[in-house]
C-alpha cells in the first residue's frame, strides 16, 4: 500500500481505487433511498422502512454506516415534518398522507462510507411542501457546483445559503456537512452557509457529503430528550438533500448516483 497523500489540514485526498469503492458504497446507498421511497406509504412505520434498509444493505455485501455510530441506534436516519435530522425509527410512528419524510443513510463497502440523503411527500403533497423540496434539492446542487479545485470550502455553504435566502427559506447551521472515506465524518466541515474566500482551498481527490437542511421558517433546532431527534425551534417544516461528491478536474462527480 502506498502511502496516502495528504491535502493541507488533514483532508485526505483518494486514490482511484478509493473512488471505485466509493462509488460502490454510494451505489448501494443510492438504491436504498429508492427502495425506500418507493416503500414508504401510508400505513408502514418508520421501523419497517429501517428493516428493509438494513436487509438491502446486506443482502449488497455492505454494512449499515449508522448503526453503532456513537450510539446512534438505527440503520436509517428518517425525519418526519418539522423534524430536521436524526430522527430515529420507531414501531410506534406511522407514516401518512402528506407526510414531508426526510431519509439520511450510510453504508459501509470494503472499508469505504456512502452517505446520501433525501426528501419527498408521501401521496399528495400541498404546494408549501412542494416548494420547499424544490429549493432545498436544488440548493444542493448550486453548492456542488463549486466543488471544483481551487475553490474554497466556503463556496460552497455561499452558494447554498444565497439560494436558500432568496426563496425565504433559512439554513440550518448547527449541523454541518463533511469530508467522507473511511470514516463517515471526516475534516473538513462543510457548513451551508459562509463567505466564498474562506475554508481550505479544495483539490481533485477530495471526497465532500454536501448536505443542506432548509427550514421554512427561522434555521434554529432544538434536540428532543432522546438525545438525537432535531426539531425546527418554530414547528414549521424542514427538508435536507445529500450527495456525496469527489472533488475532480473534470469538474465535480457525484457518486451517490444509480
Ligand atoms: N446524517 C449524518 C450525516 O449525513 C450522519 C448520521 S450520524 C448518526 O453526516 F449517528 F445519526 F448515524
Ligand atoms: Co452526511
């Protein structure tokens, strides 16, 4: 094994047979947020969606990347509404109609982390919803846009957080995107907000999970009692998006892609 180069700040930059690993890994990832989604109907619980993750992620010879994570108790993070991140699974909470559902999912392939998240309406949605998921998907997007060498991290949270504003939306920054690899959380932090010029320049080989959380009202969370649990401060809605993406000289390639 050679040895690993290292970007500045300790970001480590990957190899192309990381990257091979890591496409698989967000492969897998990908698939399950699909199988998911087209899963979720009214009448199923939170815990049955979590069931079908974890037997799909090892029926692809990967491992759940949540599950074990500090504690973190679930294969699936689902967050339901006003809930912005890290809800976890229950056989007491049930899906309905017009529900705004929110899955985070992380999956382990030959040592290397997938990690990609979405949102959707189940069955009928308003247009309240609609829109949100509209400006939050596409903040997504404008950030990965500046994920390209010799931009700085900043550039991206910028771009996000202008987008956000401009709809009447507001970021969420207590939680933060990140580099990814071995680890699920890895240097640097990603925040979706910030000013262009700052953050470590950003070079082909990084890996960054760019995650914007879009709340309709004001960006602040609250955490319930059971440790985990975000919630918007105001009860109004939340969406989040997530890619992982290698930063290249062909400009940014997503790899939590079918
Ligand atoms: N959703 C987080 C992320 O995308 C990770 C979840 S951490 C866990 O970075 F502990 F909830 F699993
Ligand atoms: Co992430």
């Amino acid at each position: 094994m050679k040895i690993k180069r290292r970007a500045s700040k300790g970001i480590l930059l990957k190899a192309p047979w990381e990257l091979e690993r890591l496409r698989t890994a967000n492969k897998i990832v990908c698939e399950v947020l699909e199988l998911l989604q087209n899963s979720c109907e009214p009448g199923i619980t939170t815990k049955d969606l979590d069931r079908i993750a974890y037997e799909f992620i090892l029926s692809r010879g990967a491992k759940p990347a949540f599950l074990g994570y500090r504690g973190y108790p679930a294969t699936i993070c689902i967050s339901i509404n006003n809930e912005v991140v890290h809800g976890i699974p229950s056989d007491s909470r049930i899906v309905e109609e017009g529900d705004l559902v929110s899955i985070d999912i992380g999956a382990i392939y030959k040592d290397y982390v997938g990690d990609a998240a979405r949102s959707f309406s189940v069955g009928t949605s308003n247009d309240a919803v609609r829109r949100l998921l509209t400006v939050t998907e596409q903040a997504l997007y404008k950030g990965i846009e500046q994920a390209i060498p010799r931009n700085r991290v900043g550039a991206i949270g910028a771009a996000i957080q202008e987008f956000v504003e401009a709809h009447g939306y507001n970021v969420v920054k207590k939680f933060v995107g990140h580099g990814v690899g071995r680890s699920l959380h890895e240097p640097p932090e990603i925040p979706n907000y910030g000013n262009p010029k700052q953050g470590p320049m950003l070079k082909s080989g990084m890996v960054l999970a760019i995650e914007p959380m879009v709340n309709e009202g004001t960006g602040d969370v609250v955490i319930l009692d059971d440790g985990w649990t975000a919630v918007t401060a105001d009860g109004k809605l939340s969406a989040h998006f997530e890619h992982s993406v290698a930063v290249t000289d062909n400009g940014p390639e997503i790899l939590s892609k079918k």
